[in-house]
C-alpha cells in the first residue's frame, strides 16, 4: 500500500495525558498536512510542512499542540494535557510539489478523551 | 460567515436520478477547486479537482464560476455505491491548506 498511513487508528486517553500520532506520507510527495475532523463538519486545517519546514499554523492549533517533520518524510502530532475538546479525528494528508495541487488523506487518527 | 458553504442535506434520492450540489465560497482569491467523498468514519477521498472550464469524469460533471464564487457538482445516473458526504473544498493559496465546506449527505435508494 503507498498511501498515506497514520498510527494509531484509535486512541482513547484520560484527560490531562499527553498523547502522539505518526503520520507517513506518500514517498514522493514533499507536503504534509494535519486536519482535524468533528462529528457533522468538514476537516479544519491544523498545520502544514514542506520538508522539514514547518510554514503554516492555524489558530486552532493551541500551545498544547506540536507538530514535527523532522527528517521531512514522516511527521508526529502531539497533544498535551488532553482536553475533552480535543476528541476528534486527527487527519494527516500529502502533496507532491507543484502549485494547485492534489492532497491525499491517510485514514485517520480517531482520539476519543474520556 | 463559513468560507465555504454547502446545504447539509440530506439529499435522498432514488437509484438512476440526476442530483446537484452547490456551494459557495468567500475568498474571491481562491486559487483551486476540489470535490472530495466521503464516506462514514473513512477519510476523504478526491473526487475530482473543478476547472475553470468544467469538467467531466463518467457520471460526474463539475462546473465552477468564478464571478459568483460558485461552484457545482452533478451525479448523473445515481447508484447505491455514491450514498456518501460529498466536501466542497477550496485552496485559497497555491500549496497551502484547503478549506472544507461543511459537506452534503447523499444517500441514494433502491
């Protein structure tokens, strides 16, 4: 499978615990992005690499949220002092080079905190 | 107001109808257009990207209209397998994040 691929599926976790998600993106592609995704509404972007560089964060993205790419292939998302808010299911996507191009979503990271 | 703005739905419909979608975007800026599937607890999937000139593939047509900041998406000939959300989706900057629409349920029925 070349997809993208992100670990763990699901993640269950009690408020306060930190928690982290991997993220594999398509080989090629250079761009990598994390969406976050609620019951009822479209994905919302989180942040976005090209390589290594990290160029964009959206407000979403809260202190308690760090996002790396460090070798620019895969990337890792983690939550700290997890909130109840913060249940949703985290979505990571690629991007070959170029302008005006397609992003390919992994399945998922569903985190659920109880 | 939502950057981009889609009727929830749901659509119900039979098999073998014709069915459109719409949506609306906010940021005259928009560089490019997407429609993306999705079905429930799976990731999106693309569907199609949305040319300026229209564009079909198969059952699907989409059509885009820049000067109303408008765009559309018609299944023709439904089958049972299109029963899923379909995502209005927007790049407001080449490269760079894509802003969803709230999506359209679509379920089609025998």
């Amino acid at each position: 499978d070349t997809g993208v691929s992100q670990n763990p599926r699901h993640k269950i976790t009690k408020r306060g615990q930190n928690v982290t998600f991997r993220c594999d993106p398509i080989s090629e592609h250079n761009r990598l992005y994390w969406y976050r995704q609620t019951l009822g509404q479209g994905p919302e972007f989180l942040t976005y690499f090209q390589n290594e560089a990290q160029l964009e964060k959206s407000r979403l993205l809260s202190d308690r949220f760090s996002a790396e790419r460090p070798k620019g292939s895969f990337s890792t998302l983690e939550i700290q002092r997890t909130e109840q808010g913060d249940s949703a299911m985290y979505l990571c996507a690629s991007s070959r080079p170029g302008a005006l191009v397609e992003q390919y979503f992994g399945p998922g990271t569903r985190l659920t905190v109880t | 107001r939502k950057e981009v703005e889609q009727d929830p739905g749901p659509f119900n419909v039979p098999e073998g109808a014709t069915v459109a979608f719409n949506c609306t975007y906010s940021n005259s800026a928009s560089q490019s257009f997407f429609w993306y599937r999705q079905d429930c607890r799976k990731e999106p999937k693309l569907l199609m990207s949305v040319y300026s000139s229209g564009n079909e593939d198969g059952r699907f047509t989409a059509q885009l209209n820049r000067a109303s900041q408008y765009i559309s998406l018609l299944i023709r000939d439904s089958k049972l397998s299109d029963s899923a959300t379909y995502l209005c989706v927007v790049n407001p900057r080449a490269g760079n994040m894509l802003t969803f629409g709230g999506g359209t349920r679509l379920m089609v029925k025998p």
